[in-house]
C-alpha cells in the first residue's frame, strides 16, 4: 500500500513539474536584463525589423556610442547586414557608428564573427539585441564564444509580433517559434551550431 502511494505521489509530482515547464515553456526563452551603457550595440538578423528598431532606440537613448550589425547573405549577395544598415539609417543612426559584419548564417556565427570584427575597435562592452523568443540561445552561446575576451554583454530582446511568452501555444507561429527553439538549444547543447 506504502509503494502505491509512494509511486502515485511520484508520477503526480513529475506531472505537476512536467505542467509547469510546458506552461512557462515561453517565458524561459527570454532574457531581458537591466542593461548598462556601453560602447556597443550589438544587433542580430533574422526577423523584419524589430530588432534594428529596439537597437535604433536604445542608441538615441546612449546606450552605445558603435552599432554593430550582424547578417550573412539572405539572396543572391544581398546581405541582412546591408538591409539592416538602410533600415538603422532610416532610423537616424549615422554612417560613421555602423560596424557591418556580413557573413554569418546561424546565430554561432553572428557570434564568432562579431567578436572577431569588433576586437579592433575600443569596445569592451555591448548589449545585444535579437528577438525576444531568440534571447536564451543568443545568451548561451555569446556568453560561450565571448568568454575570455573581456566584453561585457549585457541581453535585451525586442518583441516579435508573433510570439506570446505568457501563452505560446495560442497561435501556430508562436508554437513553432517555440519547438525551434528549444530544439536548436538542444543541438547546440550536443556541439551544434545554429
């Protein structure tokens, strides 16, 4: 009788625990600290404009005195980079404090090259900016790559019109932006690089 009960009260416990992770599943994927000043900002592609949006934002602000933009080819030899560069200009950041680094193609990269480009520059601190949904991988593997390098990153996400973190089974997008996610952690978790 003890072991029924013992096994019932076990299943119920990894129930509640299972409940409560798929339930939160959303907001554990962003990262949004207390940012500080710092000389960079730090902008990733991969969304339509959010992100250079919330970067812009943050340099009208002083945040960063350097925009740092990171983006690979997206068609033919378009890069995200340029297309994002036109956009910050738009957005009234000037020529001469945009960095462009136009090769990567996966968020590992956006890392690895902007470290390379940045280091020579007087930059020894940058937030970062990505998507929301985007925030926890983006902060994985910066704070992996950067290690050693004396930068200090600060995380902030910029929303996704698509993406609900309190309720992200409410609308397909939301899902999958979701289930990406976790399973692009769990490949870079196991030495992928996404």
């Amino acid at each position: 009788m003890i072991k029924r009960r013992w096994r019932i009260f076990v299943v119920l416990f990894f129930a509640i625990l299972l409940v409560i992770f798929v339930v939160n599943a959303g907001k554990f994927l962003v990262v949004d600290e207390k940012i500080q000043k710092s000389d960079a900002i730090i902008v990733l592609s991969g969304d339509k404009g959010e992100r250079v949006e919330k970067a812009a934002k943050l340099y009208h602000q002083g945040y960063g005195k350097y925009f740092v933009i990171s983006g690979g080819i997206t068609y033919n030899d378009v890069t995200a980079a340029q297309l994002m560069k036109n956009h910050a200009r738009q957005l009234g950041v000037p020529e001469e404090a945009i960095i462009l680094e136009d090769r990567a193609d996966s968020t590992y990269e956006n890392a690895e090259f902007t470290k390379q480009i940045i280091k020579s520059y007087p930059i020894h601190s940058a937030i970062v900016v990505s998507s929301n949904f985007h925030m926890k991988r983006v902060k994985m593997i910066f704070d992996r790559d950067f290690q050693g390098s004396q930068i200090k990153l600060y995380y902030t996400g910029a929303k996704d019109p698509h993406f609900n973190e309190a309720r992200w089974w409410s609308n397909n997008k939301s899902i999958m932006i979701t289930i990406t996610e976790y399973l692009k952690m769990t490949g870079y978790a196991f030495g992928k690089n996404y």
